[in-house]
C-alpha cells in the first residue's frame, strides 16, 4: 500500500504544545513539508522567537538559536555571516505579531532594507498569545484584549500596523507575500507560498517574507469556526491575501515586481 | 622581529583583530571609537571579511550572538551609550555559551555623557544585563595593549566560550602610538558546536531558557562552574615595587601609566610607590592584592570615574590596610602632580617628612 500522509522528517517526535484550534502547528507542519520537499534540512538554521513559538527548536529537527525578544532579524544577520566558511547554509526566522511589529520592528525593516539573505516567517494572530490577550501592533479596531478591554481605539491606539504593505515600500527585499491558514484551499496556497519563499533564497534573490494571519482560539475566546469568520470579517479586509513582490526575471535581465 | 608601526588606537584593534582571525566586524558609529567600524570597512574588503554597520547597538550585539554561533570571529567597536544597547544580547551570548568580543573605547558617563576620556563603564562590563554571568574584561593602558588585548580576547573567547570586553579609556582610542602588530595566526579552532546545519549529527542548539527551575539552576551552577577556571587561570596584572612600599596604588588602563611616571618623579624625594595594574578587571587580582596589602599601610586607588573598581580592591584587601580612593570623572584626565599631591596627603607628609 502508498503511503500518502506521514509526519514530515524535519519535525522531531515531540507533540506540539499548542492551544486547541492554534495555527502555530499548521504553520510549522507546512515550513516542514517544503523542508523535506526542497530536501534542505541539513542545510538550515532555525531563528527562533520569543512568544508561543519560543520552543520551535523542540518541534524542528534543526539547528536552531533562540533569539531574544524581536531580535531574530538581527541574529539572523550574524547568522548570515556563516556563509564565510559554509556558503550552502540557509536560514529561517519565526516570530509573532508582538515580537515582531512591536519590540522588533526596526530590525525587521533594517534586516529587509539590507537585503540579508534569509527567509522570515511572520505568525500574525492580532494579539500577543504568550502573555494571555494583550494588545499586538496588529490588533484590528474594535477587537477587545486584556489592555483594549473597550476593543482597538484608533483615536488612542492608532491603527493596526500592516507589514507587508510597509515592507512594500523598501526596493530591495525580494519576495513578499501575505496567506492563510483557515481552509484547505488556503493552506494549499500558504505551502506554495512558503516553497517560493525557500527557493528565492536558495536562488540567492534576496530577502523573502511570508505572513501567516492565523487563529489564537484561546485568546480570542472564540471556538475556531468563530475565528475563521473573524479573520474573513475582521481581519483580511485589513490585511489583503496577495503576493506583494515578486522578484522575477525577464528579457531585460532581473528586476522586482 | 617585526616593523613598528606607527597607529591610532582604534585601528589598532582592528589590526588586532584581523591578526587573531576575525572575519567579521559589526558596527554602530559612536564617538570615541567611529574610526574602528570605518577602518574595518577598508581593511575587511582587503581580507575578504565582512564589516557590516547596522541600524543600532542592540542590533549589533544579537547580530554577533548570530556570528559567534555559528562559529565565525566577530567583534564590535563602541564607545559609553553604545556599549549600553550592546548588552542587549550578551546574557543571551553568556548562557549559551557563544563567544563574542566588543572593545568598548570608554567615554564620560553617566547617560550621554560626554565624549572626552574616562573609565567609567566597568560597572557595566560587570553586570549591564541579567542574571548570574560573567564576562572576561581586559583592561589596555597602551596603544600596544589595545592591539594585543584584542587578539588575546579572540583567544580567550573561543577558549572559555564567552563573551570577553576590552576596556579602553577614551584617549586610547584616538591616540597613536607606535607599535608591533601581534603575530597572525594560522590555525582556527575547531568547534563542533556551531551552528552548520545538522548533516550528520544531531541538531546544534542555542536555546538559553529552561521552564524547569531545577533545570535553569543547573545551567547556573554549570556557568558557575566555568567562571571559577576562569579565575583560576585568566588574572592577569602587572605589578612594581610592591614588596614594601610607603604606599600602595591600584589603578588600571592608561591612570596605571600616569601612576608609573609619578613612581619615577617619587624615587627623587625617596618616596616609595607600589602599584598594581589589574589587566584583568574580570577575573580581579585580588590575591596579590591581599597579600600586597600585608606589607603596606597605605593603599590609593585612583581612576578616571568615581570609584568602580575601588570596591573590588576594598574586599581584595578584606580591612587589612585602609583603602583611600582618588578619581576625576567627566573626561578630566588626572596628571601626575594630582596625584603626587593625593599621595603625600594620604602619607600624612608635612613637610617633606613621611609619618610612618
């Protein structure tokens, strides 16, 4: 008999901690199943967050770094600096909406601006899940959490901060693309995503960012058909699924789009 | 023997560096130390190295735990404010055991500051971040040292696996001198633990956090551990005329040769001076202090800041001998005469007389 499903080799046999409902394993089966794909396992370095994910490094068969808080893009550029002596080596980095957009923005956008030759996944859940419920940059207006009791002010808050569309702005990364995970289609469209991704950086194109909109049942208080209709309702009209760039070549030689 | 060069200090590091095999140097600017990151720029392209200047100091210390893990010599150079933002990542680079080096070319604290001289962030060297770690701090009092401490930072950090500082008071850094460059070395060390890829072997971790207290204490007690070799093999100092001087000083860096011309200025009215000159401020001589201190009745520490290493001297000396204590802050750098005239109030002289 084929078989056709089976747990991917680069995750270890640990169980996945996660909440009931979580994106956070989705994610991480999909980045696995292209690690396999690609056949790029031995070459990769993990960079890990702190957050929900802090524990990546028990999930992934990988050498991996524990970043502190926002920081991965930074230690993701030291990182980098192992191509000296080892040139096949590929990274990933892994962070959340608060790690991220929040404590770590300005590395992000500079990591990105510089062009540094890594792959960055960005878990965006609309609020900080580690701590319980907190306000995230990315907590859309009228959402309620534990210090937005009254649900997103923009005259207070300001507005959710959309990084795909700022990273948009910079002319030098070279795949930027926003998905996610709420039905198979979407899954499927995420897994192509993340391949593309992977192989911009194989291909040595340049800095590759994949959002991941995802559910935190557990903070939203919702049961997951209720997340998926507030990410359809809530969520995706401010954050649009799309491929933002796309760093294509043609007659003319290399170019982004 | 080599030809004698002729360099400002914070090139000079980096002369030291690439000597000891350093590829990569990250930067932020900051006066008194921008010439570093900017001559690095020039001479890593000529090495086939990378200088790389980042969006800010945090960004550079976790950009050199990156480097350090996956097994490629890297520094920083930075001065006052900026050494600050670089403790962003060293408890992450102590507990996980990744060595690093950031000379910090030291201007006047505290905050902004000033950019004149001073030796005013050994405080922070010893502990500007969390927890229970330890970091080797080499402290130069030359143009020469700077170079050599440098290299011998390289060593020690790959050595112990740990971050290590090199402390240099302003000047030094904007001074030139001449000196002999060190020796470049040939062969890297091995280290099996870097981060490569897990081809062959399971996967190679940086992970410093543990849920488990009992698990954490073990990371603390294993650190604790390597902190005790450390000071059982690392101290270093230099010490003159201390088997029975009228008086003791400590000092360290560029005041420790301030202090050897007013040693020699002293010999004219027959006025003993020892010194000790702790190279190391981590690991601290405090043994040679101690035993120093049993054979004088008089000790002067003297600094270019209020007073940070003055008690580390105080618990070497454990109440044996009083300890008088004599700085300038600010970026005022103290002269020989000060000094001379803090030494005879603290010997008690009238007139020309030594009270013993």
């Amino acid at each position: 008999m084929k078989k056709v499903f089976s747990r991917p080799k680069s995750l270890t046999k640990i169980p996945f901690h996660y909440c009931a409902g979580c994106d956070h394993p989705i994610a991480h089966r999909l980045i696995a199943e292209i690690i396999d794909e690609l056949e790029i396992r031995e070459r990769l370095i993990a960079v890990w967050p702190i957050g929900c994910s802090v524990m990546g490094d028990k999930y992934f068969d990988l050498d991996s770094i524990l970043a502190s808080h926002g920081k991965a893009p930074a230690v993701a550029t030291g990182v980098a600096l192992g191509r000296l002596t080892n040139p096949d080596v590929l990274i990933f980095t892994y962070q959340g909406d608060g790690d991220m957009v929040s404590i770590g923005l300005g590395e992000i956008i500079h990591a990105a601006n510089r062009g540094e030759l890594f792959t960055a996944f960005f878990i965006n859940n609309a609020i900080y899940a580690m701590t319980s419920g907190q306000m995230a940059p990315t907590t859309v207006v009228g959402q309620k959490t534990k210090t937005c009791p009254l649900g997103r002010d923009p005259k207070v808050h300001g507005y959710p901060i959309r990084m795909c569309e700022l990273l948009q702005t910079l002319l030098t990364p070279a795949y930027i693309a926003r998905v996610a995970l709420f039905d198979a289609k979407h899954i499927n469209k995420a897994k192509k995503a993340i391949r593309k991704a992977f192989q911009f950086q194989m291909d040595g194109k340049g800095f590759s960012f994949v959002e991941i909109i995802s559910a935190c049942p557990t903070n939203w208080k919702a049961k997951y058909p209720e997340c998926r209709e507030f990410i359809k309702e809530k969520m995706l009209p401010v954050f649009p699924l799309k491929e933002f760039k796309t760093f294509q070549i043609d007659n003319e030689g290399e170019k982004n789009v | 023997m080599k030809k004698p060069v002729f360099m400002k200090g914070n090139e000079a590091v980096i002369e030291g560096a690439i000597a000891a095999g350093c590829k990569a140097v990250l930067g932020y600017p900051i006066t008194p130390s921008t010439e570093g990151l900017e001559y690095a720029v020039k001479r890593m392209r000529q090495i086939g190295g990378i200088a790389k200047q980042m969006e800010s100091e945090a960004a550079v210390s976790h950009a050199l735990y990156g480097a350090g893990a996956v097994g490629i010599r890297a520094m920083t150079i930075t001065s006052g404010p900026g050494f600050n933002w670089m403790h962003d990542a060293v408890d992450y680079m102590a507990t996980s055991e990744v060595p690093t080096n950031i000379i910090d070319i030291m201007r006047g604290g505290p905050a902004l500051g000033n950019i004149a001289p001073s030796q005013s962030d050994v405080r922070s060297a010893k502990g500007g971040a969390n927890g229970d770690y330890r970091t080797i701090i080499l402290a130069p009092s030359s143009v020469q040292n700077l170079a050599d401490f440098t290299f011998l930072a390289f060593e020690l950090a790959d050595k112990w696996r740990n971050p290590v500082f090199v402390l240099g008071d302003g000047m030094l850094g904007q001074m030139k001198e001449t000196l002999i460059l060190p020796e470049p070395i040939t062969e890297l060390p091995e280290k099996p633990w870097r981060l490569s890829g897990a081809k062959n072997r399971p996967p190679n971790k940086f992970i410093p956090f543990d849920l488990n207290p009992a698990g954490l204490e073990a990371i603390n007690k294993k650190l604790d551990r390597k902190y005790n070799q450390i000071k059982e093999t690392e101290i270093r100092y230099e010490a003159i005329n201390i088997k029975k001087p009228d008086i003791l000083v400590v000092a360290f860096g560029l005041v420790a040769r301030i202090i050897k011309s007013v040693i020699k200025e002293a010999e004219k009215e027959n006025l003993s001076i020892g010194l000790i000159r702790p190279i190391t401020l981590w690991p601290f001589p405090d043994e040679v202090i101690n035993q120093a201190a049993e054979r004088t009745n008089k000790i002067l520490v003297v600094e270019m800041n209020m007073g940070q290493i003055v008690d580390d001297v105080r618990l070497a000396v454990n109440g044996k001998t009083p300890v008088k204590f004599y700085g300038r802050a600010g970026g005022l750098i103290t002269t020989t005469e000060e000094i001379t005239e803090k030494i005879k109030e603290v010997l008690n002289i009238v007139k020309g007389e030594v009270q013993r």
